[in-house]
C-alpha cells in the first residue's frame, strides 16, 4: 500500500529527506492519520483539485529548500568563527550545531555534495587565497594560521593540491587558483 511504501522510503536514510504526498480514495480519518503517522509529508483524498496538489507540492519543496539554507547558513556561521582554529575539527563543529556527527555529515554531504571535512578544507583555502591577494603585509606563515592551517608546510601543500600554484606563486600574481577561475 501507499502508506507502507512511505514507511520504506522515509526509513531510507539516503532518501528520507524527500517529500512524499498520499494521493488517496481513503478517506477516514483513521487512514489519513495513519499516512501521516507513516511519515507522509501530506495526504490528499480523491476527487482532488490539481492546483491544491501542486500548491502543496511547492509548498513542501520550498520548506525543504529553506530549512537547507537555514542549516547550511548556520553551520557556516559557526565555522567561520572557527576557521583560525586550527584544531577545530568535525566532530566540535557537530557539538556546536546541536547535533549529531553522522547528522552532520549526511546534511551537508546532501546540501552541497562535500563533506564536512572537504567543506573546512575548502573554506580554509579560499580565505588563504583572499588574505594571499589582499594582505601582501602577512607572510605565508601568518596567512597558514589566519586560515587555521597550523604547520605551513602543510598549508602550502593543501593549496597547491587544490590550487595547482603554490601560495607564493598565486602572491605574486602567477594566475588564479584554478577552481577560483572556473567560479567567475
């Protein structure tokens, strides 16, 4: 039935997060409210208006939408305050959004296709780059740590895996980091 596929999908952790509506003949109460207890997201009884479904339907992917920016708003908030600590890590990032570290990971894995380690390494050196362009008075050690790279070494490493140019090279104007270009 309907409402024991809704239970199968929203027991799917890889594809819970998405809306599911009941488009229904039942119309007792009982079934409707067993279709919401399953996990569906909305019940619709025949006959139905279509503009009412798809009011509905936009309605829940809006929702989501901006329950995803509110989220990904808020975890960025919480590392950028972070981002000179070198020894701010996943799991202190998952502490201070409240939640759990595998929730933490599975959202933005689904929001931004990173995981939260990619997405601190890649918010670390696109701060590296910014201060290498627009702060000449910072040597590479001082941009290291501001970036919150704690071995410089290390840094330059990283940002020229990322980067294909060392953090020297993209100083003294020898091109952009390849991914910075391919975002103009």
């Amino acid at each position: 039935s309907g409402t024991e596929l809704c239970q199968i999908l929203k027991k799917d952790f890889a594809i819970c997060h998405i809306p599911v509506v009941l488009l229904t003949a039942k119309t007792a109460i009982e079934y409707n409210m067993e279709g919401l207890r399953m996990g569906a997201d909305d019940y619709i009884t025949k006959p139905f208006n279509i503009n009412l479904l798809l009011s509905r339907c936009n309605n829940l992917v809006n929702n989501r939408i901006m329950l995803q920016e509110k989220f990904l708003d808020k975890a960025m908030e919480i590392f950028e305050k972070e981002i000179e600590n070198a020894d701010f890590n996943v799991d202190q990032w998952a502490i201070k959004m409240g939640i759990a570290r595998t929730k933490l990971f599975t959202k933005l894995k689904a929001i931004s296709g990173q995981t939260p380690g990619e997405i601190m390494m890649t918010i670390r050196l696109k701060k590296a780059a910014h201060l290498l362009r627009n702060n000449p008075e910072l040597n590479i050690a001082e941009v290291s740590d501001k970036s919150g790279f704690n071995i410089p070494k290390y840094f330059s490493k990283c940002f020229k895996e990322r980067y294909h140019i060392t953090p020297q090279a993209y100083r003294k104007g020898n091109g952009a980091p390849r991914e910075e270009k391919e975002e103009r």
